[in-house]
C-alpha cells in the first residue's frame, strides 16, 4: 500500500508541475519568444529595422523624451557605416496578466560597435512592456532601460511568472487606470512631503520588486529599495504622462519624467522613468521601477 501511495503521490506532483509550467503556445511563451525573435533580428538586420518590426504603431521610444517610436525611426535611420552595431539581449524574467494581453519583461543586454567584436563594450538592463495585438501578434508597448558596469558570474536563468487564466473578477479598465494615475500621484505628492519616499516605498511595493538605476546592477526587494533610494536628502518627484492596464485589471505600467532637487530648489537630475504595476490583493503595488536621467540631452 505504501508503494501505491507513493505512485499517487507522485503523479500528483508531476500534474502539477506540468501545470504549472506554460505550454509553447501559452500568452507568456509566446511573448518570449517574440522578445527572443526581436533580439535575433537585431542581430540579423540591425537594432534600428528589428525595433521597426517590432514596436507597435502607437509604440513609446525615449529619445531622450517620449517619442512615437515608430515614426522616430522611420526618420532617424542609421548613418551609412562600414561597421555592423550589434546590441544583443536576453530576457531573465516575463510575467503575464491574467488576461493574457499585456505582459512585460526584463533582462541584460550588451552593445558591440561592430559585429565582429569579440567582446561587448557596454552594458545594461532593459525593461519592455508588451500587448497582444487585434491580430493575435506581440508588439512592444514602451520599452526603456540603463547602463552599468559588465556583470560578474553567468547570467541568471529565465523566470516566468504566469498569471494568465487565473480567476479573476469583470474590471472597469478606465477605472483601473484612473487608479493607477491617482496612485502615481500620490507616491509624487509623497515624496514632494517626505523629501525621500524610503517609507512609502517600502509599503507600496512587492516583495519581490526591481529597482533599476543607472550605473548599478539591479535591485532586488523591498529591502535593497530602501538602499537605493535613500543616496541622498533630495526630494523624488514624477510627473506621469501615461499609463494602461491589462483587461484583467491586474497589470499595469506608466512612464513619464522625474525630478530629483531639494524642495523649491533647481532640479539637481531630471529624467523619464518606468514603471510596472501589479495588482496585490486590490492594491496597485510597484513591481519594477526604472529611472534613467537624461544628460546633455540625451539618454
């Protein structure tokens, strides 16, 4: 009888790692591969014709503002050039809506001005938020990311966090992301009172929240939040000029620009920030928050 058990036990088990592991033609499994086939092309055609095929028509680019990044591309191809840029990438984490309609995803890239180089000479983190299309194709909603020093040891496996078809309760979009906006404000309006939002920040994040800064590797937890946003006195302030949620209401993004001063004093950094939101038991939670400051102006 312990042995029948045991083989009962144990298929159970393996059900439910089999459901709990997205299929090939799952939301999630799609966007990753659609993000890999981006990365492929960049390769194959070129970072500038790859970000055309892939953005969508009403796609954000930072250049160094808020651009409609197709059209920007389009006027803005590469100089003629005897050498080939290659900027590769490869996401480590994807998460999905319950919705399966938007999802987002992060991970390291690195810049090569020729292909031919046998070794990177910059490298990064970028942050793409993505929606399925009225044709059932992926396309990149917004995409942002930094700089930093060349990481150390391997590069960290992909995680996939998949919400799609999980229960979920009929949502009023507009009402989401009105409050969602109202949120955004209020963490702004915090840190104008506070001068730092160590505090709100740290109550108004997932547990398991990345912070991305320039010239620092990612941040991982509320816990190294508190560190990274605690380098100075200076008041964070932002100024949201979008934001959408998933149907399922329990996904959502913004992007707009940040000031960094003391209060009434000239801005000592100013630059666009975005950031991810997830839906916590009926509260709007920073999954991922990205600031890139804008210098000389450029990103």
């Amino acid at each position: 009888m312990t042995r029948i058990y045991t083989l009962i036990l144990l298929l159970v088990l393996a059900s439910l790692i089999v459901a709990q592991t997205p299929g090939k033609s799952s939301p999630i499994a799609t966007m990753v591969e659609t993000e890999r086939a981006f990365a492929k092309a960049s390769k194959e055609k070129g970072s500038n014709a790859a970000f055309r095929d892939f953005i969508a028509d009403d796609g954000i680019l930072f250049r160094p503002k808020a651009v409609k990044g197709k059209e920007w591309l389009i006027a803005h191809p590469p100089p003629a050039s005897d050498k080939r840029p290659w900027l590769h990438w490869e996401p480590s984490f994807a998460f999905m809506a319950r919705s399966g309609d938007m999802g987002y995803t992060f991970g390291p890239w690195e810049y090569r001005s020729d292909i031919k180089e046998a070794e990177p000479v910059a490298f990064g983190h970028f942050l793409t938020v993505w929606q399925k299309q009225s044709d059932g194709s992926w396309k990149f909603a917004v995409d942002l990311g930094i700089s930093h020093p060349k990481p150390s040891g391997a590069r960290p496996p992909l995680q996939m966090l998949d919400r799609y078809g999980a229960a979920s309760r009929e949502v009023s979009v507009n009402r989401e992301r009105a409050g969602l906006i109202a949120r955004e404000k209020r963490m702004s309006a915090a840190g104008v009172r506070q001068g730092q939002q160590i505090a709100f920040f740290a109550n108004n994040a997932t547990s398991d929240v990345h912070i991305f800064r320039p010239n620092k590797l990612p941040f991982v937890g509320d816990f190294a939040a508190m560190e990274v946003l605690d380098p100075r006195p200076d008041a964070w302030t932002w100024d949201v000029e979008f934001a959408d949620v998933s149907s399922s209401g329990d996904l959502g993004y913004s992007y707009g620009t940040y000031k960094l001063a003391a209060l009434g004093a000239r801005p000592a950094e100013t630059g666009n920030y975005l950031r991810i939101w997830r839906k916590e038991r009926g509260v709007w939670k920073v999954a991922v928050d990205l600031a890139n400051p804008i210098v000389d102006g450029k990103n």
